[in-house]
C-alpha cells in the first residue's frame, strides 16, 4: 500500500506534488555531483576560454554597454590572435546612435554645406558597421533571447521573419511537441545578425527551485527549431552546415531523441534537454578579462585555436545564476559547460528514456522486498534493513552515475525505505512490547526477574515454537514423601511445601535454570533454554549439590519444628531434547521432552536404590570432569524403555576441594569397579568390603556390588557380558 502510494504520488500530475518532489531531486542530485566532482578538472584538446567584462574591464574601458567599436576591437584582437571561434553571451538589440546624427539632429541651426560635408563622415564613424565588419572577418556567433511575454515590442516583431535558422526540423501542422515554445525573440540587429557565422539564444531554463541543472539545446519558435549559443558555437566550430533531429512519433506526438552536427550525436529527453556536464565550481575555464584582451595585454599562445564565450561576471551586470556548483555562478560558463559536452558527449550525463519504467521496476522491487524482510521485526532489525537498503540504493545510483554517466530518479525510492521503514518501525514497536508482554507471560513463573529481564534485552533470538538442542535437566524428589505427608495437617503441608519449593527454586534460578513444573514435592528444571548457556552442565550439577545441601539444612530446621526428616533424590541428564511452547489449544507451557528427558526422571528414582542423594548421566559426567568436578562411578545401566546402557555417576564435588583421603578413596573405588568389570570378584570383593568399612560417602552402594558379584559367582555369564545391570521398574 505505501509502495503504491509512493508511486502514485510520482507520477500524478498535481503540481505542487511535482514540485516538491523536482525540489528534492534536486538537492539529491546536487548532492551526487558535487560529491563525483573530480578535483582535477577535465582537460580536453578543444581549448574554451571566458573572455569576461569582469570590474577590471569596467574600472579601465569605462561603464557598461559599450560602444560597439570597443566590442569591434575585442573581436578584432582575439581573431588576429588565433581564436577559432568567437561566441557572446550578449545580444545587441538596438542600433548604437551615430556621432553624425547626433549632432545633426541637436544642431538644426547648421548650414547646408556643413550638414552635406558632416554626413559624409557618417559611415566612417558608424560603430554598428566596424562590429559588422569585423564580424564578417570572422566566425562569430551572436546571442539572442526568446520570451514569452505578450508585451509587444517593435524591434522584436519586425524582424521574426529575418532569424535564419540551421536546425533541420519539420512537424505537421497538427502535431505536438514537448519542445519549450516562445512567442517572442529579442535578437540582434540585422547588419550584425546577417553578417555573423550564426546565433543561438541564451536562454536559461531553470526548474522549480530556481536552480540550472539542464540546458535546453533548441527552442521552438513560430515552428522552428533555433539552437542555443553552445550548440551553434559547436556547429560552427565543426564546420557544419546544419544540425539535425531525430523524434520518435508516438499518435500526434513528436518526441525530440537526439540532434546530430558533423561526427557528433547527441541524445536529448523529449524537451531537446541535457544534464549540464559541470567541469566544476566557478571558473573551471580560464577567464581572461576583457579589457586585457582590448588592450593587447594577452599572449598569443594564451588565445590561439581557442573558442572564446564573451560574457560578464560582474556581479552589477547580473548575468550570476543558481546552479548546482555554485550559487552566484557565471551564465557565460553554462555555455562554455555545455559546448564542451557537445564536443564531448561521452561527458554528459544521460537520463535514459525508459527512466520512468526503470523507476517503476525499482519502487515495485523495493516495495516488496523491504516488506517481507521488515514485516514482523523488531525495531533495531528494521532500522539494519533499512540502513542496507539505503546503502544498496545509493550504491547503486551512484555507481551508475560515476562509472555510465547514468542519472537515476532518487527521492522516490528513499521515500519508500523511509516510509516502510517508519511504517513497520511502528508496527514492530507494538510487536515488540507484546512480545515482551508474553515472554513475561510465560517465563515470569519459571525463570528469575533478572533472568527475564535478560530475556527481554535479547528476545529477538528466542523462539517459543519448539526446537531441538542440547541441553540439561534436573529431577529432584522428596523420599517416602507420601508417607511424609500423613504427619502433617493440610496447613501445615502447605507450608512445608512452600517452604521447600521456595527455598529449592531459589537455588535454580541463581543457577541460570529455567523451571519447568511442580508436581506435588517434584520439581524439575532445565538449562540452555530459553537464554544460551554454554556451561549448563556444571550448573545443573552445582544446583543439584546446593539443593541437597540446602534440604539438610532444612531438615534440621524442620525437626525443631517437630517436623519429620527429609531427604532427596536428584537426578540431572543430558542430551538432545525438544524445548518450546508446547500443549492443547486450551493450555499451553514451556517445557521440555526427549529420551534424555526421561533418562534424568528414571536416574532420579534410582538414587534411593543405589543409597545416593544425586546420580547424573554420561554425557553430564563427560562434561563435568572437563571443569575439574570428581565423580563416583556408580553403575552402568538399562533403564526399563531403553536399550541403549548408560553408565551413571554421583558427582562429590570440585576436585579442589577434596581432600586427599578422598581422592585417594575415589582412586580405590574406581580399582574395585574395574576389577568387577574384568570379572575378578574375590579382588572387587575384597576392595569393596574395604570401603564399605572406612568410606567417607554412603556404603550401601557397595552392600549393592558385594551380594551382586555373589550371585554372579554362581552364574554362567554370556561371553558378551558388559556388567550392564537392567532395571526392570521405573
């Protein structure tokens, strides 16, 4: 919706709209050109120069207009310096006053013979005639201006039918351009228009916000096509005797592709336009003042094989103009811009003529990518997208300007970005809150405030849906808690029960455990879920060897109470387990499932029968050990669903704060069982009975290996016997 709300907006024809989108096209490519600006400027074998009426030349030659004797001269000297062509970004639209007729038509007292012998001098002193002929002398071209204004003005409506033109163009009386068309012209005065090698206007054509970035090349005017002063220098200079158009008819419309001169084409839009090859900032050309050149002040080698474009950078003359590499900018160097684009046309910058479809393309694109890569994302994700899709659009559209000359459309597109950006930044936000909402909803009873205040910084990365990874589980179990119960009153075993939940689930969550459910004096609790733990082992097990302590503590508590005893049983598994929010469409929870799930469960309740308060699995003893924990090895096993044994250990405690006797004792044990294994039982025998005697841990686990081994010793073992021991119950 908003893609196409962007698109509409660009190619409505409401003006305002139109304008405000010019506008910021404008700065966009104002942007990009100064920004590609090379700091050498470009050097080529055609030498353009400025003759400027700079202060200097009006401080020594006297106030402007001059005379056109001194513009005769100016002309004569660049031409007997060398210059090829001699372009004014000038017109000269009325006749200089004759001395003879001013003096005739002041003095109506003279004589006849004086007024006779006086007009005899008349052409000698004519200045219109001196610039006449030393234009005819040389290859002069002659500015003129187009309005369209319907003021009248004789001197501009006397001599329309008078303006050659050699832009070869023919449009049917019925037919439509988009070419700019005039219904007035301020031109020359005919001696020097007919006498000059040709004339070009100098009309500049700003856009909306006053700034010349294009040039227009011809002018339509009483149905013909008149070139501009850069694109007639150019055809002079090139020694051509007509520029012709190419158009493409579309029902009635014309539309202008390309004007061609000599060995020269160049493709305009439909409106015979160019993008200004700007050279640089003011006086990227050389300037040469005026006055010196009337002087004879210039070297020769400075003007020869030059076109020259006379015109005037003195800010009270105001020929200064707003472009996109400078505000005050010379109009005479537009010209001199443009000329060398002529020459020159791999320089200008082209706008292709499927621009509108290529945008099109582009803002349809965008569009739907930014939405199916914004919709449902957090807010700092939006703004990674769309800081990538800035980037890779101005990547893109500069890349084609700096390397092809290619000008792209910008503003649209980063409108677009912007608007999508804001649009899903907004929806994200709501998304975000309710997504903290729920993770709070469904953690704020299984995992610590802090914890999900941890959850809620780094959210974005936890799923719910379920998903398999390795993680640790923990069971934990009141002995004979049934029995336990029939000595309590229901107020008292419901603080007996809170007590020892709180007390318990306290110790899980210092641990960075996540609760998963009570039942009853059951509890169980996970790590590596929701939030990444990479040593949920080693704090399965410390939570485990806390709570056991802890409920000892709480046992003795509980006595003064004259409450009973309590003891507990801990199992802790890992493995590959499936997490997430799973349930009915009636209730959901955060929970836990798999083999190894079940393997912690089954180990937990095996704690009673080997006479241990803890046992945990393989894979946690593999991981354990690596942080320097020592372990018991109790049995290997076959719990009753599975037929894989696993080998179950009772973790005593880091191996740093053991003592020696018992490291020494875990040495023992550890002979004893490889003596069971290797099936010498008078030896095992006999290393059991001796623990069993003077063990610092619980003895009934060896009580367990003596009478087995005794039972053993009067069996026929199979060959592939492993000392796996099965239970057969759960």
């Amino acid at each position: 919706m908003i893609t196409a709300i962007v698109i509409s907006l660009g190619f409505i024809a409401i003006k305002d709209v139109q304008e405000l989108f010019q506008r910021i096209e404008g700065i966009l490519y104002d942007i990009r050109l100064l920004a590609t600006l090379p700091e050498t400027p470009r050097q080529f074998d055609e030498n353009v120069i400025i003759i400027d009426i700079d202060e200097k030349s009006l401080a020594e030659q006297g106030r402007y207009p001059w005379s056109r004797s001194k513009i005769s001269q100016l002309v004569d000297n660049l031409m007997a310096n060398g210059v090829v062509v001699v372009a004014f970004d000038i017109v000269f639209p009325e006749p200089e006053d004759n001395p003879v007729d001013v003096i005739t038509d002041k003095n109506k007292q003279l004589t006849p013979q004086f007024l006779k012998e006086i007009i005899t001098l008349k052409q000698s002193v004519d200045a219109d005639l001196q610039l006449s002929n030393s234009i005819t002398n040389a290859e002069v071209v002659l500015g003129m201006m187009f309005d369209d204004e319907n003021a009248s003005n004789s001197q501009t409506t006397e001599r329309t039918d008078s303006i050659a033109s050699h832009v070869n163009w023919e449009i049917p009386v019925d037919g439509v351009s988009d070419i700019a068309q005039y219904n007035k012209v301020l031109k020359n005065i005919d001696v020097l228009s007919q006498n000059a090698s040709g004339s070009g206007f100098i009309n500049s054509v700003p856009e909306s916000d006053g700034f010349i970035r294009k040039a227009s090349l011809v002018i339509n005017y009483q149905g013909k096509l008149y070139p501009s002063l850069a694109l007639e220098a150019a055809r002079v200079y090139t020694l051509s005797d007509h520029i012709n158009t190419e158009s493409e008819l579309n029902n009635r419309n014309y539309w202008l592709q390309s004007l061609s001169f000599g060995d020269h084409k160049i493709p305009t839009n439909e409106k015979g336009q160019v993008l200004i090859p700007f050279k640089g900032g003011q006086k990227s050309f050389e300037y040469i003042s005026a006055t010196d050149v009337i002087e004879n002040r210039v070297p020769a080698e400075k003007l020869e094989g030059s076109v020259a474009f006379v015109g005037t950078s003195a800010i009270g003359l105001a020929d200064l103009r707003a472009t996109s590499v400078g505000i005050q900018y010379p109009g005479v160097e537009v010209h001199a811009n443009v000329f060398e684009g002529l020459m020159h046309p791999e320089i200008i910058p082209v706008e292709p003529d499927i621009t509108l479809a290529i945008q099109f393309i582009l803002l349809f694109i965008t569009g739907l990518v930014l939405s199916i890569l914004m919709n449902n994302q957090g807010p700092m994700r939006i703004f990674y997208i769309c800081f990538a899709a800035l980037i890779i659009h101005l990547a893109l559209n500069w890349s084609l300007w700096l390397f092809f000359k290619v000008s792209l459309p910008q503003s649209q597109l980063l409108l677009v970005i912007i608007w999508l950006t804001l649009y899903f930044g907004s929806v994200g936000f709501f998304l975000e809150n309710y997504r903290r909402k729920h993770i709070k909803g469904v953690f704020d009873q299984y995992v610590p405030p802090a914890y999900i205040d941890k959850l809620l910084a780094t959210g974005k990365g936890i799923s719910l849906t379920p998903e398999r990874r390795v993680m640790s589980v923990l069971f934990a179990d009141i002995r004979d808690f049934t029995q336990l119960s029939e000595n309590f009153t229901p107020d008292e075993l419901s603080e007996f029960i809170n007590e020892y939940l709180s007390e318990n689930t306290r110790i899980i969550f210092e641990k960075q455990g996540t609760i998963d459910k009570y039942v009853g004096d059951m509890v169980m609790a996970f790590w590596n879920a929701p939030l990444d733990d990479d040593q949920h082992e080693i704090h399965a097990v410390d939570t485990a060897l806390a709570m056991i302590a802890t409920t000892q503590a709480m046992s003795k508590k509980f006595k003064e109470r004259g409450w009973p005893a309590i003891n507990i049983g801990v199992g802790v598994s890992t493995g590959d387990m499936i997490v997430g929010d799973m349930g009915s469409t009636y209730r959901k929870a955060y929970t836990v499932l798999g083999d190894e799930v079940n393997l912690g469960s089954r180990i937990e309740s095996l704690t009673k029968f080997y006479g241990v308060s803890l046992l945990i699995s393989e894979q946690t003893y593999q991981a354990v050990t690596k942080q320097g924990m020592l372990c018991r090895q109790v049995d290997t096993i076959r719990v009753k669903g599975k037929q894989k044994p696993t080998t179950i250990y009772e973790p005593i405690g880091l191996k740093a704060d053991q003592s020696n006797e018992m490291c020494l004792m875990l040495d023992k044990h550890q002979a004893g069982i490889r003596a069971y294994l290797a099936q010498e039982w008078d030896s095992a025998i006999k290393i059991f009975s001796e623990l069993k005697n003077k063990s610092l841990l619980s003895n009934h686990l060896y009580d367990i290996y003596i009478n087995r081994i005794s039972e053993l010793k009067e069996s026929i073992l199979d060959t592939k016997w492993d000392g796996t021991y099965s239970h057969l119950t759960k």
